[in-house]
C-alpha cells in the first residue's frame, strides 16, 4: 500500500512499488490526461509534476512518490474552469490531435512555477523534451508566450508578440 | 625629576638593535621592491601592433579546409561558444578551483574578437599563452598543449577563424578572486610547469601512430581532461592520462589503468570517436560528447590516428590482456539493496533490462560501460541526473534526465544498487553528498 499526494488530495492505492506512476493514475486513480506514448521516457506525453518539476511519470516508479506532490493536467483546472495555462492553449488552438497536450501543458506549468519571464531559449529548452508528432509547435509555444502573460510575466525576447 | 625616570643601563643597546632592525627591514623591503619590478620587466610581454582586419580573400581556401579540419579536432568551440551562443564567439566558462575563466571570442569581429590580430600575434598566444595585448592568458586555454602545432597548421588555424563570420560579442570577465586574477603571476606558472616542447616523431613508430601523437597531444589536448592536474592546476606529467576531472565528470584513465571491460582496440576507438558510441563500451557522455560530435566531422584518417595512438596508449590495460565475463548479479544486488531495485525496475529497466527494446537495437548493457567500474560515482551519477543526448547526429534514442524526478537519496539508491549488481569495486562513500553536489554543480 502506498500513500499518494495527486492533485492536492491524498489517496491510498494498492501497487508493486516499482509500477510506474502512469500506470497507478491512470489505471488506479482514473486520472486519463497524462498519456502513454512510448513508456521509454522519449517523447513526453505522459508528463507529470512532481514536487513543482515536470518528470515523465512512465519511468518514475510511485515508490519515488511517496512524501512528494503529484500534479496532473486534471489538477489545474475543468473543462468547465480551465486554468491559465490552459485557456492559453484553447486559445492559440495549440492541439491537432491533441495527443501530447496535457504533457505540454504540465511542462509549461512547470516552466512557469519556477519563472513567469524565461526567455525565448530557456521556454523552448523547457518544452524541448516533449514532442508533438502533427507538428503544432508553433502555436504550442504561441500559447506557452500566452500564458507566460497570463501569469504576470512574459517571455523576455519572444520570438512573436502576443496578440 | 631623575627619580621618576628610571635609566636602564641596557637601553641604548635597545635603541641600537632597533636602528639595526629598522634598516634591516628597510634593506628587506627594498629587497622585495626591487624583485617585484625585476619580475614585472621579466613578465612583461609587449603587444604586438593592431593589424587592418583581413579580408576573406587574403586566405588560401586550401588552408582555411585544413584549419576547419584542426579546429575540429582541437574541439575549439567547447569552451569557445556559449549555451545558446554562436560557435567561436566565446562565453563558456571552464571552472577551476582557482575562479571561473570564460572563453574568449576568436571570431574576426575587429572590437570583440581577434579581427585586428596578425597570424604572429595568434601564433604567440597559442605558442606560449600570451593575447595580442601582451597579458598572460590562463592555463584553462591550453597552450601547454598547443605549442607543440606546427607553423603550417598554426597558419592554417588561423585562415579558418579569419574567415568565420564575424560575430560582435564581448567576452564575459573572468570571476577570479585576486590573487589569481594578478595575470603577471601565470608567467611565474609557465615558468614551473611548461617546458618549451615542439612534436618530434618518433622514428621507431608508424606515420599513423607518429601522427595520433601529434594531435593527441597537441590540438586534441586529451591530457587537459584524462591526466591529473596538481595543486597549482597543472598537468601531472609523470601521471599522463591516469585519469582527471573536467565540469564535475571524471574523464577515466587511458593507459594501463583503464577500467573498461572491453578491450579499446583502434576499431572501437576510432567508432567511439567517430559515432559517440562504442558498442563494445559506452556512448560519449559529458564533455566527451562535443569532442566526439567535433570528431565526427573531422577528417577520418586524423581520427583513425588518434585511435591508433591511444589504443597503444591502452595496450597494457587489464581487458587487453582478457575481457571478463559480464556480470549481473542481480539477485544479490536486490538483498543488499531492496529500494534500490524498486526503483530500478520502475525507472531504469524498461530501457537497459535485457530484451528491452533499446538491447534489442544492440546499445551497449551497463555493465560494459566504465562509469560503473570507476573509482568514483560522479559519472554514474550525472548520467542519471541529466541523461545522456546522442551527442552525434541527434537523433535516436537519448537517456533522459532524472533530476526532476527522483531524489538525492533516490538516485543515491538506485547507484548503490547498481555497482553491485554490474560494476565492480567497493561500495561509494557519501554517495547522497556526490548527488547533491552534482546536482548544485548543474544548478545555474
């Protein structure tokens, strides 16, 4: 049995200690944003925070998880409510498929929690290990810039203005 | 009145002795003065006059080839390009124990850069580490190494970097607290620890091998990470290639101490160096990750050279003589060490656990790699902490980065784990204290 923070509340779930934290949420806690993609830690969609930093859940154990704070996309917000990050994403309409979105947007969120003013190279350093296979990064990073402002902040030398 | 004034007997004896002593530490101050400026006129280096900056045609394109060639095998632009910055205009900063030492900018930019240097003035600072100006450049720019260059590749260098693009770039200052930042005092350094040494081929050896040894320890500098340095910083020649340190990696011996588990014959070395991957060791990790993508575009047979160099280099170390069995002592890894082997499983094994799909692709298992064999964690450790890129081409599979993910104990759990079940040597001490300290280290 091991005690997991998710999203602000604590729940108790019933997993070998070396099952990958995907696997718990999705499988355990019903919590669906974070996806599996190649389960190998390439490409992102699983994308989680932990303790305020982005990790890709698929190859974090949950025995790495204990005492620490889990945040998922479902944690930031409702498709009723959506959160700044979120919103920004809705409105640069940054999904294709949407497959790899609420990875961006936990890496994005984690980005933010540490700066709201990075610059052009350290936001796309920050969004670099998350890929998006139908190729809507420029809107992606339109909406990172977004929410950046959003935030208080902005993006000190963005390659575009915020419209 | 005389009574309250008692008059010893001995004091003028006193009052002679403090004459002398006062003229004694007069002399001794004078002294010093005067070695002070003797050693300022003997550190003294003048400048060498501006010249108008030339133009790209001035060049022999045959030259400015040969000179992309060196350039790239004396891995200029580790230290001489930035995170983010453009290659050749300076800002990366080698870390020492003396201070922080930036690269400088070695584009032609006439006001930043070395627009305005003469080839003599270039050829001076690489011969003997002294900029146009006159000052002393510090050690961390390797000339113990580069004096060894020939003029003809010297010239060539130089047509290369005078016909880069030009790029206005001021070079970040140096953080160095003041005594080392007295720049007079590195002549004194030379002095002590570099020897006037030009190449000479060895006749008894082959062309190739004469020609590794001719890069290897001139442009290529491989001693500046793979040999130990001294208090003072400066190379242990007594020592070569015993193993060193560059930004917080342990660069692994390459002579008979090497600890690799395969033998480095010049066909493994040379894929190393040419690919970043050995299939019978490791992919190039850490700074070894630039040298070998700077390698990758560098002439071959140069390549081939140094591998036929450091190959002999290796030839007495313990896999040359026989590669052991691999080891995978899993089961008694996971009783010293439960957690360990959680957290491995869930974090580690979907990737480097035999019939992964990486194995399957053929990357080398971990217990081929040195950094588990080594006499220090630090490599196993930033590995995890900061993955690993495929440093030629990009592409392909990469290690990714832990730090966000697992915890200093974590990481410390899981290398315990691991030195057991595939390394070789006794436990590592502090193991949470090297983690937290690698982590710091990374922090900015």
């Amino acid at each position: 049995m091991n005690d997991l923070s998710v999203n602000g509340r604590t729940r108790r779930v019933d997993a070998d200690p070396s099952t990958p934290l995907l696997y718990v949420l999705r499988d355990d806690l019903g919590l669906h944003a974070a996806k599996f993609g190649c389960g190998l830690g390439q490409c992102g969609a699983c994308t989680v925070l932990i303790d305020d930093r982005p990790a890709f859940s698929c190859v974090v154990p949950v025995a790495a998880c204990a005492g620490r704070a889990v945040t998922t996309v479902e944690g930031l917000g409702t498709a009723e409510a959506p959160g700044d990050v979120q919103r920004a994403f809705i409105h640069e309409q940054a999904a294709q498929c949407g497959y790899c979105i609420p990875g961006m947007i936990a890496r994005a969120e984690a980005m933010l929690r540490r700066t709201t003013t990075p610059t052009e190279d350290e936001m796309r350093d920050a969004m670099r290990p998350s890929l998006c296979r139908c190729g809507t990064h420029m809107r992606i990073l339109r909406a990172v810039r977004r929410a950046a402002v959003a935030r208080g902040g902005g993006v000190i030398d963005a390659a575009e203005p915020v419209q | 009145m005389p009574a309250t004034v008692p008059v010893s007997s001995t004091q003028p004896v006193t009052k002679r002795f403090a004459t002398r002593r006062r003229h004694l530490f007069g002399w001794a101050l004078l002294a010093l003065v005067a070695g002070l400026v003797l050693f300022l006129l003997w550190a003294h280096r003048p400048a060498i006059a501006e010249v108008a900056p030339p133009s790209r045609r001035a060049f022999d394109p045959a030259d400015v080839a040969r000179g992309r060639n060196l350039a790239l095998v004396g891995n200029c632009v580790s230290c001489h390009q930035a995170p983010h910055g453009r290659p050749y205009a300076g800002g990366y900063g080698v870390v020492s124990p003396f201070g922080t030492i930036y690269g400088t900018n070695i584009t032609p930019d006439p006001d930043t850069g070395i627009g305005r240097w003469s080839e003599a003035a270039f050829a001076r600072s690489m011969r003997e580490g002294v900029s146009r100006d006159g000052h002393h450049l510090y050690p961390a720019f390797p000339y113990d190494h580069y004096q060894r260059t020939t003029d003809a590749d010297l010239r060539a260098l130089y047509a290369f970097l005078m016909t880069r693009d030009p790029v206005r770039a001021e070079p970040r200052a140096n953080d160095m607290p003041l005594p080392f930042k007295f720049r007079p005092f590195i002549a004194g350094w030379k002095l002590l620890f570099v020897r006037d040494e030009r190449h000479r081929p060895d006749p008894r050896r082959s062309a190739e091998w004469n020609r590794g040894a001719y890069l290897g320890e001139g442009l290529a500098h491989c001693g500046g990470c793979h040999t130990p340095r001294g208090l003072l910083g400066a190379e242990k020649r007594d020592r070569a290639y015993d193993g060193g340190w560059s930004a917080g990696w342990y660069a692994p011996p390459m002579n008979a101490r090497s600890p690799a588990v395969r033998a480095w014959t010049v066909e493994r070395m040379e894929q190393y160096l040419r690919t970043g991957l050995s299939l019978s060791h490791a992919a190039a990790a850490g700074p070894m990750g630039a040298v070998a993508a700077n390698l990758s575009r560098a002439d071959p047979r140069d390549v081939r050279a140094l591998s036929v160099y450091y190959a002999w280099w290796m030839r007495d170390a313990g896999a040359a003589r026989r590669e052991p069995r691999l080891i995978d002592r899993a089961a008694a890894a996971a009783r010293a060490h439960p957690a360990g082997a959680a957290l491995f499983a869930g974090a580690c094994a979907t990737c480097h656990e035999p019939g992964a799909p990486m194995m399957v692709e053929g990357r080398p298992a971990l217990p081929l790699g040195s950094p588990l064999h080594e006499d220090h964690a630090d490599d196993t450790v930033n590995i995890i902490l900061h993955g690993l890129e495929p440093p030629v081409g990009r592409a392909g599979p990469y290690m990714p980065a832990y730090k966000d993910a697992l915890t200093d104990a974590q990481v410390a759990a899981i290398v315990r784990y691991m030195r057991i079940r595939y390394g070789s040597g006794s436990e590592w001490p502090d193991l949470e204290d090297t983690v937290a300290k690698a982590r710091e280290r990374t922090a900015e």
